[in-house]
C-alpha cells in the first residue's frame, strides 16, 4: 500500500512538474525524478500521455512537403520500423570527406573523461596507448566545440533527419543533445561502480532523458563484434514491453544475464558496420554499447527530442551566425 502511494505521488509531481515546465521551461530535479519513478511504475504510459498532450503545445510550424523533399528516402516506411522495432539503419553512409574532417577533428581537439574514481579531467585522445593506460571507458567532446564544427552542424541540420524526428514526434523536434566520443580497448569488464564512475553506458541500460526523443548514431570507425557495437533488444521501447520484474529496481545498470534471461536470443540485435555506417534509434529501450576489445571506437550521437522536458541539458555557445534550418528549434539550447 506504502509503495501504491508513493508511486501515485510521483505520477501527480510528474504531471503537475510538466505543467510548470510548460510555464519555466525547466525541470527540477525533484521533478525529473518523479517522472523516472512514473515511467518505470506505469511501464511507460507516462511518456506517451505526456507526449499526446505535448504536441499542442509545440506551435512552431513545420515547412515539410512530402512530394518534394529527398525521394531517396521513404519516411513512412523508416517511422514504420521505429514504432515497430525501435531503430532504423540507413543504407548509405556518411560521405568519405566528412567522415575524415570529423575524424581529423578528434584527434586535434581536447576532450575531457571521467577516471575510475569519477575525477573529470582533460586531454588530447591518443590512439597508441597501452589498454592499462587507458583511465576511462569514454573520452568525450565538449558540445558547444561538436555544435560549431561545420561538418557535424551540417548532420545536425540535415532535413533528412529532423523529418524523420517530426514524423515520429508528430510536432516540431527540438536539438537535445550532441555528443562525441572515444571508447578505448581497456580490457576491462564493465562493473556499475566505474560504469557510475566514466559516465559509461557498456551495460544495458534504457534512456529516458526527454518525454520523446530519436538518437542519430553515426560510427566513425570501423564497428565490429569486437570493437563496440552498438547492441539493443529489439522492440523493448514500446508500452509494457519491459518486465516489471527489471523496472521495479528502477533507472539502473541491468545484467546482460538478465536481458538473456527476459528476451528470445533473436531480439538482442548487434549493429555492426564499417566507419560511416548510421542508425537512428528511440532509446527507451533496452541496449548497450559493448566495450571495444581490438580496436578503439568512435561515434557521434544527435539527439532529437519532442520537448526539453525531463533530464537536466547542458546549453550550447552559438560562435557565428550561419543560416541554420528553422524546422529545428534550439533556443532552449543556445546560451545568449
């Protein structure tokens, strides 16, 4: 009866903090919580309440004009296969001449990481190190260096994609997250503690960082079985699609036992490809990205989100003023 209550207060805090948002556009902690609490006890009702509603309060239009825009594409056919499996892997790849700027770009800029004690410091990425010389599972990029970098602002913009967000959202996405990172061959099995400790995510795990949202996933190197692939359980982003018997230990690190134990072998789905290859994925589901073994890896994420409700974001540096794609709304990113 005890957990009952406090799982219906949570439900309340979370609709009454999505009203404040919709006055403050921010979430508070407390808030944020409550919603994480509500998503694992109503097995993802929550998300998708919200995001029923939500979609009145977008008012941006959007410019979309399907007999024109990018034949090359079937938007039905890729938001089909997101409702139904939870991600999409594109068929063609990055161009070869951005691929080597983004590369070029990781190794001549700075990138911070959290050590096995979570103290976060700075370095430049090196390739050549011995795996025990490695202090952390992932060497990140500072945001506001991805967002003004001309050829990841360019895939950041590119109408393909945010088409895609829009018709999954059915309203106007906004710019949620940019991301870059190195995962080194440590040779280590992930543990929670340096998982917690990184800022990794090699266990499987769910995200829920907004009501509604789509990661662009872009490898940058070679992504084989053994050199970090992305990994997720197909399916497992849909309503009541989670065990409750793994929802009830809430937002956590889950087992890969456990996973294996919950769903059939056939729905745990590897993505490998070479260095270009992209994907877009809704990550409420279940998945991991595996710790590289014999070769380091690296991927840019974008993230695309129906509304900045929910996780704490970190705020962009906007350094020119390039005419950027209006069918995108940054403003709660950019500082001014």
């Amino acid at each position: 009866m005890l957990e009952i209550t406090k799982n219906l207060i949570s439900l309340f805090l979370t609709l009454a903090g999505y009203v404040y948002f919709l006055f403050f556009k921010r979430t508070p902690q407390l808030i944020y919580q409550s919603y994480v609490k509500s998503y694992c006890f109503t097995n993802g009702r929550i998300s998708h309440f919200l995001n029923f509603f939500n979609k009145y309060f977008i008012t941006d239009n959007f410019s979309y004009n399907k007999n024109i825009i990018f034949k090359d594409l079937n938007f039905d056919e890729i938001n089909n296969k997101l409702k139904k499996n939870g991600y999409y892997v594109f068929e063609n790849k990055i161009d070869e001449d951005t691929l080597k700027k983004i590369i070029n770009f990781s190794y001549n800029t700075k990138c911070y990481y959290y050590n096995d004690k979570g103290t976060k410091k700075f370095t430049t990425f090196n390739p050549y190190l011995k795996p025990e010389e490695y202090q952390s599972a992932k060497y990140s990029f500072n945001e506001t260096d991805l967002f003004n970098f001309n050829p990841i602002k360019k895939i950041i913009f590119n109408n393909k994609f945010i088409t895609i967000a829009y018709k999954y959202f059915n309203s106007k996405p906004f710019l949620s997250d940019v991301a870059m990172w190195w995962s080194p061959t440590r040779n280590l099995k992930p543990t929670n503690e340096t998982e917690q400790a990184n800022q990794s995510a090699q266990k499987f795990h769910f995200d829920l960082d907004r009501i509604k949202w789509l990661k662009l996933f872009i490898y940058l190197s070679d992504t084989h079985e053994d050199s970090g692939p992305h990994e997720y359980v197909q399916g497992s982003h849909k309503i009541s699609a989670k065990p409750k018997s793994i929802l009830k230990n809430g937002y956590t690190r889950i087992d890969e036992s456990i996973i294996e134990n919950n769903f059939p072998k056939d729905k745990i789905i590897k993505i490998l490809g070479s260095k270009g290859t992209m994907f877009i994925a809704d990550t409420s589901c279940f998945h991991r990205g595996l710790p590289p073994i014999s070769e380091h890896r690296l991927i840019l994420i974008i993230e695309y989100a129906s509304s900045m409700f929910g996780a704490e974001f970190g705020k962009i540096k906007k350094l020119n003023e390039d005419k950027i794609d209006e069918n995108l709304i940054i403003k709660n990113k950019i500082i001014d």
